[in-house]
C-alpha cells in the first residue's frame, strides 16, 4: 500500500471518528452513576447465590465421595 493513500485513509478514518464521537449522548451524571449502582448490586447479588450453589454443591461432593 502507497504511504500516501495509508496516510489518507487514516486521516478519513479519524475524521469519521470525530464525527460519530460528537454524535453521542451522554447521560448525566446522576442517571451514570444510578447505573453503575445498579450494576453493581445486581453482580453482587449473583456472586452471592453462585457462592452459595457452589459452596452447596461442594458439600454435596464431599458427602458423595466419603
């Protein structure tokens, strides 16, 4: 590939790239950080209840190995 139409293509391409970046909607701040609460209380319950299946399913494995 010719230098000069990779320099033009990278160029193009970081232009687009610009564009669709001003395109985004960010949510405000409060509605992120409600999100990230959110997210984070929902894996937080998962790592529990699998903690739990997987604590009891140990148990189960021990009782059938003895």
């Amino acid at each position: 590939m010719n230098p000069a139409e990779w320099f033009h293509s990278a160029k193009q391409y970081l232009e687009e790239v610009v564009v669709e970046y001003q395109k985004i909607s960010w949510p405000p701040q409060k509605e992120a950080a409600a999100g990230t609460v959110g997210v984070v209380v929902v894996v937080s319950v998962i790592t529990v209840a699998l903690g739990v299946v997987d604590f009891g399913l140990a148990e189960i494995m021990k009782k059938v190995l003895e």
